[in-house]
C-alpha cells in the first residue's frame, strides 16, 4: 500500500506504515468475500487502491475533521467511505448503516479484523433516521453516490444534531444535483452547499458537498422511500 501513502499525501492525508497494513488487509477481505456476495465491481488492487480508498479519503482533504466525532455512514455498502477514514482518523465513532445482512455481515467482520469498534446496523436508513437513538445524533454523515443529492439530503440530514455536517461525495456532472436540492436542503434544516473539487489519477473528477445543519430538521422527514423518489422537495 505504498501507493496509496504516496497519493494520499497528494492531498495532505498522511498515512503511516500501520494504516497502509490495515488497507492491504481490507483489500484482502473485499476481494475474498467479493467470491462469495456482490460487493463490488472493482476488483483490481490499483482500482480498489483509487477508486474506493483514495477516493473515500478525499473526505479528510474536503474538511478539516475535530478529534472523537460521532459520525454515521450512510448505505455504506462494503464501508466506503467510513472504514477508510476510521483507519486514516482512529479517533473518530463510527456508525455503518446498510440496509443488506450480507454487507452488515462483512462489515461486522471486517471491523472486528483491523480492531475498529465500529457501531453496525442492517436497517433502512429512512426508518432509522425516525429512531430517538440515532435522529439528530451525529456530528458527521455521509453518503457515497448511492442516490441523487436531493434524496441524499432528505435521508441524511435528519441525523445531525445543529452544527453537523452532511459530506456526500459525488461524480464531476453533479451541479445540476446540487442546484436541485437547495429548496429541499433549506426545508430540512441544512444551510448552504458548499462544494471541494478533486482529481483522480486515473478515474479523474471527484465532487463532494459539504451541508451544515443549522437548524432541527421536522419530524415528518425523511418521508416513506417511494415517497422521496416520486416527489422530491
């Protein structure tokens, strides 16, 4: 994992010789059990390396990021970008939220190898979002290109408490995305978009916004799924 040392220092994420083990043994991990459930369509170590390692930990690079946040990822698949950053920034209490057993499974797995005391729930993240245990919980979420940002917004700003951050990483033709949730941002609590541009070696554009909460967001949000999908705010 000597590349990815080299290439997150690009972006003034220093690694050490420890963390770089930590991602072989991930990457070790995505692809056996990649044999068995459909974790990802990348499969080559270089990819992995810049596409779901580098990519997740642009994140440090967007945002300066306090000691000991609470911070939730949500529908983080096979833990992109949370376990990455859990690895580069130990200190942080991490929360993974899938709605599939089988990556929950993994994942519950995985943290227990690289000696993460990750927080794993299966659940639907909209359901979860009502819950008095995590709502407005968390200093941090994010979201990894699961959804449009409209959708991603209603989903995951009913997580942070005032003065949270909503990250959602993004591909280089998002604007459009963005300018379409500003209303619905406004309605949930969220302040202004801010956005950070990155460039991949080899993949190339990378956007992420970065919403602070700045106000509770209403209880009636986020809505049923079909809901949000049928009608976005």
């Amino acid at each position: 994992m000597c590349d990815l040392i080299e290439l997150a220092g690009r972006h003034r994420v220093l690694l050490t010789a420890q963390m770089a083990e930590q991602f072989a043994c991930y990457q070790r991990m995505l692809l056996s059990w990649n044999e068995k459930m459909n974790l990802t369509a990348i499969t080559r170590p270089d990819e992995i390396v810049e596409k779901h390692f580098l990519d997740s930990l642009l994140l440090l690079a967007a945002k300066e990021i306090p000691t000991g946040v609470r911070w939730v990822d949500v529908g983080t698949g096979a833990g992109f970008p949370g376990i990455p950053l859990k690895i580069a920034r130990p200190d942080i209490r991490l929360t993974l939220l899938d709605s599939l057993q089988k990556r929950t499974t993994f994942l519950t797995e995985l943290s227990r190898e690289l000696g993460q005391d990750n927080e794993v729930i299966h659940g639907r993240a909209e359901e979860l979002a009502h819950d008095s245990a995590y709502r407005e919980a968390f200093d941090y979420a994010s979201a990894r290109a699961v959804a449009a940002l409209p959708l991603l917004c209603e989903v995951c700003l009913p997580y942070l408490r005032e003065g949270g951050v909503f990250c959602a990483m993004k591909g280089p033709d998002s604007q459009t995305e963005a300018e379409a949730a500003k209303a619905g941002v406004a309605l949930l609590g969220g302040g202004e978009i801010k956005q950070s541009s990155f460039q991949l070696p080899v993949s190339g554009g990378r956007m992420i916004y970065l919403i602070e909460k700045s106000s509770q967001t209403p209880l009636k949000y986020p809505r049923k799924f079909n809901q949000m999908t049928k009608k976005p705010l």
